[in-house]
C-alpha cells in the first residue's frame, strides 16, 4: 500500500489512534474481558481519564462496558468487540504500511 502524498491511508482511524485509546485497545485485544481497575493499571490512566476513553469507545461501538457486582463492591469491566478487534486490526495494518513505504522511500532517496 503505496502512501499518497503522505495522506493517512483508508484504514487509519484518528479515534484509535490517539495514544491512551491505542493502549486500552491493545490491551484488551488480549483479554476476553478486564477488570476496570486492571485496564487502569497497565495502561497508567487515570479512574476519569480512563472512564472516558471507555465511553467513547463504547459509543463507536468499540468497546462493552459491563456493570455489575463482586459481593458488595460495585465492579466494570471491558471488553473489545468484533468491530473493535477489526478497526484496531486495520488501524495497526495501516500503521505498518506507512512505515514500510517511509523505509522504501527512505532507501530509495539514500540510494538514488
């Protein structure tokens, strides 16, 4: 996938990639589901910053966010859905052609 005039390609998805939601994204592409406070954790957010990642993406369609309890304690967790697997899927395929066709390029200028 060649780049035109350095253009994101058609797969390059502003929303995913913004750096904390490209985290959560990938984080959750290697879980069924996470608890809120895990995804929290390993992606060093903050409780708000956090929450409202969540409810973007769950408003694109991105992410679940399910409620529910553990004894007393009021739990989340978040999942990625199939939509979400896909758009990060493309987002990331994107990515690694526009750094492929910035190698070539680069070579091709350091050898032409």
């Amino acid at each position: 996938m060649p780049v035109e005039r350095g253009l994101p390609q058609a797969g390059f998805n502003e929303l995913i990639h913004h750096p904390s939601r490209l985290a959560v994204m990938a984080f959750l592409s290697g879980c069924i589901e996470a608890d809120f406070a895990l995804v929290r954790d390993r992606c060093e957010l903050s409780d708000s910053a956090l929450s409202k990642i969540a409810r973007t993406l769950e408003e694109v369609g991105y992410v679940v966010v399910r409620k529910g309890r553990v004894s007393r304690r009021a739990r989340t967790w978040l999942s990625l859905t199939a939509d979400g697997g896909d758009a990060l899927a493309a987002h990331l395929d994107t990515l690694r052609a526009i750094a492929t066709a910035a190698r070539s390029a680069a070579h091709d200028a350091d050898t032409g």
